[in-house]
C-alpha cells in the first residue's frame, strides 16, 4: 500500500461464505462470515466504489472484528493503521 503499486489478480476465495452489506450511500460497510459452524464474526470496512472493471474498496488498515453474538468487538492491524496515518495513505478525509 504504501509503494502505490497495484497488481490486478485472479484470487479464488476460501474457508467462509461471505454475506456482503454495501448501502450505496454509506461511509461504510459491512460483511458477515460463515462458516459451516455458523456466523464466525462480522467484519466492515470502507464502503466499496463500482467501478468499470468491477469494484473497488479502501482498506483503512484498521479492521473491526466483532463476535457473532456482539459480545466482543477487537480492533486488528493497529500497528499497520499507524503506518499508513504517518505516511499520510489514510487521513481525517481518505478517500
């Protein structure tokens, strides 16, 4: 992320089943992920952007986990959230 370089690649998705919640007009999403045992957490994310190629998203490097049964919610990559705020990749106005 930090180089700016992007490389479009095929990727084949495994181990959940993924229930994708993008309201066209929000600063966010959210996305839920079974697996076979159930609901394993949810997780969100910058809202996604179509585009013509397909769609795109922003990681904002700092994920938000949170049990199925909203019991726990877990901040994930802070570290990785602090690096790209120094390099100014994420700020108060990204993207």
């Amino acid at each position: 992320m930090a180089a700016a370089e992007w490389e479009l690649a095929p990727g084949v998705w495994q181990e959940t089943e993924l229930l994708l919640w993008k309201p066209p007009a929000a600063w966010f999403s959210g996305n839920a992920f079974f697996t076979a045992a159930g609901l394993r957490n949810w997780y969100f994310e910058h809202s996604t952007r179509r585009t013509d190629e397909g769609f795109d998203t922003f990681d904002l490097t700092a994920d938000l986990v949170i049990d199925p049964d909203l019991s726990t919610v877990t901040w994930k990559d802070e570290d990785e959230y602090a690096h790209v705020w120094c390099l100014g990749i994420v700020t108060d106005r990204s993207p």
